[in-house]
C-alpha cells in the first residue's frame, strides 16, 4: 500500500523521471513490472496514474468511497478531445480551491476555466483528452486540504477549443467609455491591458443589441489617468459616458487575443453590462474592428442606449450640455 502512495507522489509531483514498480495484483496490464519514466514522461505518469485508479476500485488504497466516473467519450474525434462542466459545492470558496484546480490543470494541460459562483459553487469547464479531463474531475472530487467538496456535478458539454485555463469572473482591470466632441463625434472605448488602456474609437458608440455591430477603429493607448477625464479640449470636449471594470474572456490569453484580432469581455458598467467581442475585420495602420454585443441577459434587443442614456457617469451632464455651459 505504501508503495502505491509513492506512485501516487511520483506521478502526480515529478517531473524529475524514475523508476516505478507497479502492483503485482490488479487486472491492468503490465501489472508487477518496473516502468521507468523519463522526465516529463507523461505517457508513463498517465499509466501509473490508471494503475493506482484501479487498486482504489480494489480497496487497496482506504478512501472514501467515489461516485462513478461519468463516461467522458469524445464527442468529436478531434484528438479524443472532450469537455465536462463540473459543479464542485461544499466548502470550496475562499479556501484557495479555485487557485489550486487552476494550478492542477494547467499542470495537467486540461484546457477551460474555473469560476467562483454566487451560490457558493465553484464552476470549472474543462476540456482536453479524456484522461486529462478524468485526472483534473478526480482532482475536483478529492479536493484540498483547505476544501470540503461534498458533490461535484458533471454534464458533458461540447469541446469549445480553449487555448488556456484561466479564471473567470475576476476583473481584469479598469474600462471606461468616453464620449468625444471632435472633429468627428465618437465614443473612445478603452479597456485596461497591461498598464495602458487599450482604446478604439467608435463612431456610433457600443450598442445592447446583439444584432448591431459597430464600427470600431483602433487607435493608440492612453493612460490609465485619463480614464476620469471630463471637460473641454479644444473646440470639443470629453463626458464618462460609463465606466466600471472588466473581465476578459474567451479561449486566448490576453494580451494575445488582440494581437490575434478577437477578443471576449465582460463589462461591469453602470450602463454597459455582460459580455462583448472584438472581432478585427481590417488591420493595417488603423485597424479596424467590430464591437458586438454577446447574447446574454444583459443583451437589449432593439435599444440604443447611447441614445436612451446620453449622460455622464459622473457629472449627470451630457456632453452638449457641457458644451454649452462655457
Ligand atoms: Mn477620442
């Protein structure tokens, strides 16, 4: 038993290589052999693991009874690929479970996201091989030592193509929406990326409705300062139109979704709430995107609200009123 602990050590914390005997009891095969695993091995780590998988189901190793594993079949070929949406409850908010299913994935190279729920619930999609998946589920249901996991939820869903685990549900920084008086009147987008805000100026302003799409040129980074900016500059001038934070979303990484020319956001504004993508449609010197608003139920079919709420997030003014004020 102590030697199937070690296994156990050994195949879910080196990455170091060695040597493994696995039991000599047991219906898997190669039972009682020596493997020897190569830094990284992760053909051999994924064997070992099965192994120790099956002692468990022979009460080999004391543990508290499991339920039954769902059957992650790959719903589509593609590489064996398969997703599961799990609902993890018991005591696994604020006990660093949601740090730990994150730190497990990535080293287990599942894909997807985990996300704190308001009912207490963490929620993890997770998406890769279906060993992947399976190792990172009984990672959910073992829990932490901090965590008490009393059930954890699991319904196969389809494979979305993550690029990364991330964590959903936190901000992401600071966004604001500027209206402008220029040349040209248009409302300046700008989400927190990095240190800088991130800025496209969009000449009919974001739009609720998820059937509008709105051109959006991308034009260059201003400070994080700015972001409170109201009053006259030159002949024209700037209202917070709305502000708040921000999540990013999405299959890519930040910074690498813009760089990539599609990015998925949610906002936490006063007017602007839910989620939000950026598709480019031209680069070049001033690229230009699409702002659309996602379907979720922050959507607005049929509104405007640029039109419907023209007031500043700050002052209560609108921009001609603070235009004319002068
Ligand atoms: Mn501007």
């Amino acid at each position: 038993m102590i030697a199937i602990g070690v296994l156990w050590w050994r195949a879910d914390s080196s990455d170091t290589g060695g040597q493994a005997r696995l039991p000599t009891h047991g219906d898997g095969p190669g039972r009682g052999s020596v493997l020897t695993y190569a830094p990284g091995a992760w053909v051999f780590r994924r064997r070992v693991i099965s192994t120790v998988r099956r002692c468990r189901r022979h009460g080999s190793i004391r543990r508290q009874p499991q339920p039954p594993s769902v059957a992650l079949v790959a719903k589509r070929g593609n590489a064996n690929a398969t997703a599961v949406r799990a609902v993890v409850r018991g005591g696994v908010q604020g006990v660093g479970f949601r740090e730990a299913a994150v730190r497990r994935a990535r080293r287990l190279g599942a894909l997807g996201w985990v996300r704190n729920e308001e009912d207490g619930s963490v929620l993890v999609h997770a998406e890769g091989p279906e060993g992947t998946v399976e190792d990172l589920v009984a990672f959910l249901r073992e829990g932490t030592p901090g965590a008490r996991v009393t059930e954890v939820a699991l319904e196969r869903v389809k494979v979305e193509g993550h690029e990364q685990f991330a964590i959903r549900g936190v901000s992401a920084g600071a966004f604001v929406v500027q209206e402008h008086a220029a040349t040209a009147h248009h409302f300046d987008l700008r989400l927190e990326v990095e240190g800088v805000m991130r800025s496209w100026a969009v000449p009919k302003g974001p739009s609720l409705d998820p059937a509008v799409k709105r051109l959006a040129v991308e034009v260059a980074d201003h400070s994080i300062a700015h972001n409170a900016f109201e009053g006259e500059i030159g002949d024209g001038g700037v209202i917070v139109w709305d502000r708040g934070r921000y999540e990013q979303g999405g299959r890519v990484a930040w910074p690498q979704a813009l760089e990539r020319g599609h990015a998925v956001f949610v906002l936490h504004g006063e007017k602007l709430r839910g989620g939000f993508a950026l598709q480019r449609t031209r680069p070049g010197e001033k690229p230009q995107w699409l702002l659309i608003k996602r379907r979720d139920e922050h959507a607005r079919p049929g509104s405007d609200v640029v039109v419907e709420r023209p007031q500043s997030v700050i002052s209560g003014e609108t921009l001609d009123e603070l235009l004319r004020d002068d």
